[in-house]
C-alpha cells in the first residue's frame, strides 16, 4: 500500500476493560483515533505518538492484541511504517510480538517508564495519585543530593542560572505558566550545578514530572504558597558552599511540594466528588 495522508479525527480515549487478550476491532466512527502531532518527526512519529498514548491511555490494556493490517487501514498510513511504530514501541517495553499471537500489549511493569516518550505520554493522559506518591519519592532521594553536590562543585555560571531561575520565580506574581516555567528551570539548573553527567541526563525525568505535578499545584486563577523563600535558601546554602545546609534546604522545600500538592488535590472538584460519595454512602 503507498503512503496516504493520515485520518485526522478525535481520538477516543474509551477504555474496554472487557477486551483483555481480544483483537481490537479498530475503525469502527466511535473507534477511530487521529494521528497525533509529533513536530520534527513526521507521519512516522505521529502514529508512534498515537499507539503509544492508546496504550498509556488505556484504549490498549495489557494482553490486548493490536492488529497490524486494521491499524494501516484505520490510519492510512502503510504497513512499513505500522511495523515500524510497533518496532519502537516494542523498544520501549510497551509491545512484544510472538509468533502465533502477533503484536500484544505487555504488563505495565515491562514499560520503560523513565523513557522520554513515555514520560511525555504519561503526562498527557493525567497522572495518578500512585505517580505524584513516586515523583514525590524520587525527589527526595535524588534533590537532596544534587544540592549537597552543587554546594561543593557549583560554578559562576551554576550560581547565574540559579539565581536568574529565583528571580523569574519572584516575578511569576501568580501567573501559573510562568510559576511553572521557573519552577523547571530552576530544577534543571540545580541539576547541572551538581556537576554530574547522570544526574544531568535524570533531569528530563524529574522536570517533566515536575511539571505535571506543577499543574496540579498551580492552576490558572488558583492560590498557592509563594515557593520564592524555599528556593532562595537552597541557592544561599549553595552560593555559601553550605553542604549539609543545601541538603536540609531541599528537604524543607519538598515539605512544602507535599503540603501544596496535597492542597491543591483536596480542592480538585474530582476529590471533592469523591468525598461527598464516601459521606453519602
């Protein structure tokens, strides 16, 4: 089949609990899925951005068949780039393909979930309660000792991009793209500041699950701590080679991550929801 131009329609994020190790009848009008955009990377990449966000959106549950020649009619795109979608999506743990069977979903715990891609596609379907509990986990093992290594080993140019960072912060002055935004640089900065090739590579996948817990936080309209103080007392310990400190100011401003995500989670209209059932019940 030669290459056509892809369909453009609104993907359907209906989840079919009761299609596990069944083959998706996809093309179906309340089945059919757009091709996502996917800049920089073509017709190719968009049906990887599609299939991985039906996966990590759960319209593919684990041990679900994904049917090669419907996907190719469906999306009308050739079987050379189906097959090579797949390719990367089996790559990254998603997909596996076994003679007999065909192309099927794995277990959630073969995803390669600190993969960039799959990172991003979590992001995009909403996180869970159990994602911000590890975000939260993962912070507190590895920003504590970034900072320590920041205080010994930080540069001119570390303590500029730290600063530039709490200042852009202070200027946010409640408008939350722009919180959100000093928020990752200042993060990335800390990062680089420990002079560590793998925390630097770590901090795709601590910023881009900051910034979906940052958007929890800071909503457009919303109220939220000032995060300023707790920032500047991390670039202080730092500026002051203050390792102990720089630690213990890392951990006191998580403190504060926990106290606001929890805030910002008891006020989502879904919590409030869910919390007048459990009294009703």
């Amino acid at each position: 089949m030669g290459a056509a131009q892809p369909v453009i329609a609104t993907v359907h994020n209906e989840r079919r609990h009761q299609m596990v190790g069944r083959t998706h009848t996809l093309g179906h009008s309340s089945d059919r899925a757009a091709v996502r955009s996917y800049p920089g990377r073509g017709i190719h990449g968009q049906v990887v951005d599609t299939l991985g966000l039906r996966v990590l959106g759960g319209d593919y549950l684990p041990g679900d068949v994904i049917d090669p020649d419907r996907l190719e009619s469906e999306l009308a795109v050739s079987k050379t780039v189906i097959r090579e979608a797949l390719r990367v999506l089996g790559a990254k743990g998603l997909v596996d393909s076994r003679p007999k069977r065909g192309t099927f979903v794995r277990e959630r715990s073969s995803w390669s979930l600190l993969d960039t891609d799959v990172m991003k596609w979590q992001l995009q379907v909403g996180v869970s309660d159990r994602f911000l509990a590890d975000l939260a986990e993962v912070r507190a093992l590895v920003e504590p000792a970034c900072a320590a290594l920041a205080a010994r080993r930080h540069t001119a140019d570390d303590l500029v991009a730290l600063e530039d960072a709490v200042a852009a912060m202070a200027a946010a002055d409640g408008d939350a793209d722009a919180a959100i935004a000093a928020d990752l640089r200042f993060h990335r900065a800390l990062m680089a500041a420990a002079q560590n090739e793998l925390f630097t590579r770590m901090d795709v996948v601590i910023t881009n699950a900051l910034d979906a817990r940052d958007r929890v936080v800071h909503k457009p309209g919303d109220h939220w701590s000032d995060p300023t103080p707790n920032h500047q007392a991390i670039l202080d310990r730092i500026r002051d080679g203050d390792v102990d400190g720089s630690r213990e100011a890392v951990h006191r401003l998580l403190a504060q991550a926990d106290a606001d995500l929890r805030r910002a989670r008891a006020a989502s209209p879904a919590t409030r929801t869910a919390r007048r059932r459990r009294t009703q019940a």
